[in-house]
C-alpha cells in the first residue's frame, strides 16, 4: 500500500536512487538534493513501504504563485496514480493562490494537462543550468 506524506527528511541514498530511476542528473548530486529538500516551502511523498517511490516540491511567494520543481515516480510505479496524487496535494495546498505553475518536459505534457495545467501561448521556460537532463 502507497502512503503519501508531508516530509523535507530524506537520505542521500533515498534521493540518489528516486532521481536516477527517472534518469535525472540531478541524482548524481545527493548531498545537494538533500540540502535542497530542506528549502522547498512543500514537499510531499509518496512511499512503498520504507522505499521513496515518488516526490512533488514546491516553491511559493506565500500568496499568489507557487512553481512544481520536481515531480518525480520511480518508473516501477507508473500507471498507478501516484503523480496525480501527488499533483492534487498541491492544487488543494495551494487552492488559494492564483497561480501553480510547472515547466514540463514535452513528452509529459499530456500527464500535466489530464492534471489541469494548460500550456501557455506567449511564453516559453528558459534555463541557465550545467545539468544535462
């Protein structure tokens, strides 16, 4: 049975092995991941037992926007609802501000517009970043 829970405490190894699932570079960097987790304002999981199987952080300005940073599920458990799951704790978190926003990957999009997100016409993500995915 998935329990889901409102948690900023996790191992390096809990992390390395959740991002890496989703082939996130990211995950080659636990110790930052595990400092970052502690600055996200929300992060809720999703746990099989003492196993990390999936993760939503948010970042917010404590009234009108908050942004999705990672949405992530360990493959294994795809097409079980957990993303959805996870994406709902945040809308009801966040009902009262006027944006929630996520920059998708394009072969996600579909999951994130099922999620209520629309993709916008006049603006594009834009990075600065050494990670490679």
């Amino acid at each position: 049975m998935i329990e889901y829970k409102d948690t900023h405490e996790f191992t390096e190894k809990e992390l390395e092995r959740l991002f890496l699932s989703v082939d996130w570079s990211s995950g080659h960097f636990p110790g930052k991941l595990r400092l970052a987790m502690k600055k996200f304002e929300t992060v809720y999981t999703a746990w099989d037992g003492e196993k990390l199987i999936g993760m939503i952080c948010v970042m917010d300005d404590g009234v009108m926007t908050a942004y999705v940073h990672y949405l992530l599920v360990d493959p294994d458990y795809h097409g079980q609802t957990v993303g959805r799951t996870l994406v709902d704790m945040v809308k009801k978190h966040y009902r009262s501000y006027l944006r929630i926003a996520v920059i998708a990957y394009n072969d996600e999009l579909h999951f994130y517009e099922n999620c209520g997100f629309t993709k916008s016409d006049v603006s594009t993500p834009m990075f600065i970043t050494s990670l490679w995915t």
